[in-house]
C-alpha cells in the first residue's frame, strides 16, 4: 500500500546531525524507542536547546552543549541523527 508523502515531511525533517557546528537548535522529538530512554537520562529532553560545538576530525563522535551550556555531551553521529528538531 502507497503511504502518502504527506503524512511525511521529508524536506524540513531536521535532525542534530544536520547542525553545522556552532549552530543551534530546539528537540522537539527523539526517533529511535530503544535509544531514546538512554538519550532522555543524558539531558535531550524536547524543549531543550542544542547546539553543535565541535566534530572528530572524521566526523564521529560529535559534541553538544545542552541547555545553557552547563552540559556538555559527545555522541555518535547515529545517535545524533535520532534526536530531531523543531522547524
């Protein structure tokens, strides 16, 4: 069955892994059921602003600074591309 690309925004569907770094963002949702839980502990909470600090020279891991940028947290570029922002 055919699923309706409306249902779907494709084009402004954005995620922490799009951030170029010193750019920033708002959570507004976490992708992934099993990573989300161990994400939530570590502070991505929707609402929470995030921005890009810095990425390994190859690309993974990345660091974000959450919140005031009190907290600061490296992650795979997978388990970036989980947390996903606001438009």
């Amino acid at each position: 069955m055919p699923v309706s690309s409306a249902s779907f925004p494709t084009s402004t569907a954005r995620s922490v892994k799009d951030l170029r770094v010193g750019e920033s963002g708002t959570i507004c949702c976490l992708n992934d059921p099993e990573m989300a839980l161990k994400l939530l502990e570590m502070g991505c909470i929707p609402g929470t602003q995030v921005r890009l600090n810095s990425k390994a020279p190859l690309g993974c891991p990345v660091t974000l600074v959450l919140g005031n940028g009190d907290y600061t947290l490296s992650l795979r570029v997978s388990e970036a591309a989980t947390i996903m922002l606001r438009d």
